[in-house]
C-alpha cells in the first residue's frame, strides 16, 4: 500500500467550510438525514441534536474513515494535494461511490489528469446540479491539481 497519509489541521478546513455545522439534524438537499459536519447514519432522525465537541468528535471519524478509504483504495502513490482533495471527495460522495467510481479507475492506471477531470460530475444531488457541490468540486480539483502528481510518480 504506497499511501499512509492523514488529512487534519488546515486540510480539515475545506470540510468544515463546504459542510458549516448544524447541531440539530435536518435533511439535505437529496432527503438524507444529517447533523454536525455532514455526518449521516441510520442514528441521525428528526429531532436529533448534539453539541459542538459531539460534531467535532463525528467530523473526525468521518474523515479518519474518509482518509482509510482513500489509502487503501488508490494503488499508486499520492501527494499531500491530491489526498487532501480525494480525503473530502470520499467524506462528501461516501466509500461505496468512490470505490466504483471512474475516478478511482482512473487514479490506478495512473491517469491523473483524467481523474482529476471527474471532479465535476459528482455536482448532482437528488438528480439535480447543486450550486454549493459545484463550487466544492472545483475547490476540490484545485486543491488536487496543485498536487501535480509528476514529481510524485518519478520517486
């Protein structure tokens, strides 16, 4: 496995800022039930609240299982950038997506360039083009194209 990175600190911001922090559970734009940073599970139902360290403390898992997912899924090696995008990439759209996704496909035959090029096509919710996912998926192929993966490749 070539990638044992971790995403925090100031990476945790690009979450936080597409996610904001709700801590009474409400529906998304697709239907889902979510509270906190974006955290949704079969626990979270009408009604639900829970205190800023509860959100903190589920926005960390849910990166940490971001974060294994993206390590144990792309066979080639990353850079910081490129985790970093891919790590809030896998929090928004979930493992089972990603893991079937072209993007992934396209990351381990090394076709960086064409997987960054995916971004984009993850900007629907409930079958409809969501301003707030387009801007997250282009601060996404930014943050992953910054990354050049040319250097990376060469080591």
């Amino acid at each position: 496995m070539p990638n044992n990175l971790t995403y925090g600190g100031c990476d945790l911001a690009l979450t936080e800022q597409f996610e904001g922090c709700r801590l009474t559970a409400y529906q998304d734009v697709a239907g889902v039930w979510t509270i906190g940073y974006g955290h949704t599970g079969p626990e979270v139902s009408t009604g639900l609240t829970i205190t800023k360290d509860q959100a903190a403390q589920l926005l960390q898992n849910d990166v940490a299982s971001a974060a294994a997912c993206v390590n144990q899924a792309v066979a080639l090696a990353l850079n910081q950038d490129e985790f970093d995008a891919l790590v809030d990439f896998v929090f928004n759209i979930g493992r089972g997506a990603f893991q079937g996704s072209t993007m992934l496909r396209d990351l381990n035959s090394g076709d960086f360039a064409d997987a960054a090029e995916q971004f984009d096509k993850w900007d629907h919710a409930g079958g409809k083009v969501v301003a707030g996912l387009l801007r997250r998926r282009q601060a996404e192929q930014a943050l992953f194209e910054e990354g050049d993966n040319t250097e990376t490749q060469s080591a």
